[in-house]
C-alpha cells in the first residue's frame, strides 16, 4: 500500500507521479517517527513513535483499487472501539470502557460528534479496586434491523460484582443489554445475559442475525481460571446464540446439556473481537485473538470447540516453544491463521457496490503487528468461494494507527476507527474518474 498526503496531490498527476508522491510522504513520516530516537534509547520503550493524524484527506494505492481517499470524519475520541449505524445514517460510536457517542449525518461530508454523550450507557469509572487488567463499562453496540420502528439497541458491558479479598482483585462480569435510543438517552434498559463473576473479564462482540437471533462473543477471563472456555458453567471463552426477546433458541446446541449454559453456541475461544456474515454462504466469521501470535479466522459452527486454552497457534508472550499440536481432536481448526500476530479485531465482509474490486473481501481491523505499537493496519483478505486464503494485504499502515473496527456504511462505504487517546473515524473511498 502506498499512500499520498493531500498536500502533495496538487504537484502530481495520477497513476506513477504519485508513487513519487509518496516517497516524500514516507520520508515525511519516517522522520517524525525519528524524532523521538534519543529519548527512546534511553527508556528503551519498545515501537513506533505514534503519528498523529493530519486533517487529510489522504491518498494511497492497492493492490486491486488504485487512487483510495481517505477523509477524517471525526476525531477526539476516547479508545472508539465500535461504529455502528442507524437507519439515518447517524451512527453510534463506542469509547470502550466510558461512553457512547453520536454522530449526527456520519456518512456526510462533514458529520457532527455531539457533545453530550448518550445518557444511560454503563459507566463504572468511579468503581473502586480497579485494577489496570480490568476493563469495565461499555463493550460493544449493535443496532436492531427493524430500529425505525423499535428504536432498540443492544450492547455488551463488563460490570463491577465484588471483590475478592484473597486475591485483591475485583470481581466483574460480562452483560448483554437491550434498550430503546430516545434521542440521547437510552431508556427501558433490560440485561439479557448475565455472566458469571470472574477476574479480568474482557471483550466481547455482538451480531444481528436473521430470524431475530443475537450471536454475542464473550472474551476469556486472565489467568485466575485459564480452564473456562473449556467448561460449559460460564459464558466466557464462547459465542452465545439467544433470541431477541432473551428467550433460548431451542436448537442451541447445549440446551439440554446438564449443567450448561444453554445460550452457548460454541466454546473454547480467547478473544473473539470481530464478528461478521460471510455472504456468498451465509457464514458466520469471527477474529481471533490469540497470545503471542496464533491470531486467526474462525468459521462458528453450532457446538464446536475452538481450542483455547489447551490447542493453540500461538506461543506465551514472554517467549516460549511454538506448539506442536496447535488442533487436536475434537477441535474445529481455524481458516485462517497469523504468525506473527495482528492484534485483530472488527470484521466485515465487503458487499457494496462503490469499490468493485473488493466485492466479498474481507477486511480486519488490526491493533498492530509483532507485538509492535504503532504498526496496526487493515487487512484486506480475499478468499475463493470455499473461503481458502488467496492473498491478503495491508492497507493504512502508513498512517501508524491501532486500528480497532471497520465496518461498511448504508452508503456502501468503509468506515473504520481507530483506538488511540486521540482515536478518529476514517472513510474509506475510491477517488471518482473525474478527480485523476
């Protein structure tokens, strides 16, 4: 991927002068990267010097779509980890652990942030024993096909439940809510789900299916109880599969399993942060979180073992052999796999009409590369109608973002976020004829 700053475009034609564009865009970049060498080496951080983002718009080239812009919808944002729509083309925007946002006329070319937060969205910023491991509030936000008429949306949020004095640590559990968006405020809260207590709950991914389905993604909890994703006791380390209402699907794999937790679908999974439909074969996808490396793309097949934490691609973060049996019996074996890691994140699959080249590609919101920061991207993947690997590449890397969702807006656009203190939402299109 090459990318060119907007204030270059006006000394170069399209097509091979903007390659030279680039090259003084990149040493641009390179240098501030640079700047902050001396101060590196003396407290040995490790990764990139972050980069902060211009006003744009910027320019780049792929392998399959030339001549790319991106524009900067929104910027000032805390941690934005989801963007979701409405029917209006509002859209909602999460900052994962404090609040969530609107954004008036999102896929305009100048949306409005709201100032005001959204009112009743979980906020336990002032809970006591948090620990920096812990991440309570807000997770993620999914809007109800049918909101012009039922205003519903739903979210996931970790909340405080107790403390542990034995160990110090606070206990949390994940939550699956239902509300109606009245204006800025969410009324009628209703929790869904509710997890069990645990140490160290994480994040967690929701998606609307067909049929008034909710499929939900709930993270593994830390070390303290690493045997959960294989246990069917508790709602972590699995996808969930319930009814819209909150009622149980009664061909839940599970449902009948003594003991279980009869809105499990599948199980044995670490970190499941991304979570989409495959369109050709109606598929449901998820990325994958591994450790240090073994992040991969999961096909969710109704009871099936994903692995974790007894098979693994990945190693310990600290170093460790690689694994000589990363599926074993009995487990589903992933489509897709990264070694060294990409820190995945939001998935969707293209299915728009406005880049062509990128109809049914796949593109994943990547935090960042061989444990490196400030390397994230996103990552464009195209598969064959078997959904095997064709080849795969990294796009926006340049911009030395964390890159946390991306997702495509009723204009049959990208939109992806990123996660920073200073985290912006950024449009992604193809530059009309006319403008080269």
């Amino acid at each position: 991927m090459k990318i060119c700053d907007a204030a270059l475009r006006g000394a170069r034609a399209w097509g091979a002068p903007c390659r030279s564009a680039v090259a003084l865009s990149a040493v641009v970049l390179l240098a501030a990267a640079l700047a902050g060498t001396a101060s590196r080496a003396e407290d040995k951080e490790i990764g990139i010097t972050p980069v902060a983002m211009g006003a744009g718009p910027y320019y780049f080239d792929t392998a399959e779509q030339h001549d790319v812009r991106v524009d900067i919808l929104a910027r000032g944002l805390a941690h934005a980890y989801r963007i979701a729509f409405l029917p209006n083309h509002d859209a909602l925007i999460v900052e994962r652990g404090v609040r969530l946002r609107l954004l008036r006329n999102a896929t305009a070319a100048y949306p409005q942030l709201v100032g005001t937060p959204v009112a009743g969205a979980p906020d336990f910023s002032h809970a006591e024993h948090v620990d920096p491991d812990d991440v309570l509030g807000i997770q993620d936000v999914a809007v109800d096909p049918n909101f012009a008429q039922s205003h519903l949306v739903y979210y996931t949020y970790n909340r405080p439940v107790g403390y542990d004095s034995k160990v110090k640590r606070l206990l949390a559990a994940t939550v699956l809510a239902r509300a109606r968006l009245q204006g800025l405020r969410l009324v009628d809260a209703r929790d869904l789900i509710v997890g069990e207590a645990a140490h160290g709950v994480g994040g967690s991914r929701i998606l609307l299916g067909k049929d008034d389905v909710v499929y939900v993604t709930v993270g593994a909890p830390d070390e303290s109880d690493t045997e959960a994703p294989q246990r069917l006791d508790n709602i972590y380390g699995k996808m969930l599969r319930i009814s819209a209402d909150g009622s149980i699907p009664s061909d839940n794999p599970f449902v009948k399993t003594k003991g279980a937790r009869p809105e499990i679908y599948a199980f044995g999974l670490r970190d499941a942060l991304g979570l989409t439909f495959e369109h050709r074969a109606g598929s449901i996808i998820a990325s994958e979180e591994g450790p240090q490396g073994g992040d991969k793309i999961d096909r969710m097949l109704s009871g099936r073992n994903y692995g974790w934490p007894k098979y693994t691609w990945g190693t310990e973060y600290g170093g460790s052999p690689l694994p000589t049996m990363p599926v074993g019996p009995g487990t589903e074996p992933p489509i897709m796999v990264w070694l060294p890691d990409i820190a995945p994140s939001g998935i969707v699959f293209y299915d728009g009409d406005k880049v062509p080249a990128w109809k049914d590609n796949l593109f994943v919101a990547s935090a960042r590369r061989g444990e490196i920061d400030s390397t994230g991207a996103l990552i464009r993947v195209v598969f064959n109608d078997k959904l095997q690997e064709m080849r795969e590449e990294s796009m926006l890397d340049d911009l030395h973002q964390r890159f946390r969702d991306v997702t495509e807006g009723p204009d049959g656009l990208l939109y992806a976020l990123t996660d920073e203190n200073d985290s912006v939402l950024l449009r992604i299109s193809p530059v009309p004829h006319q403008a080269r």
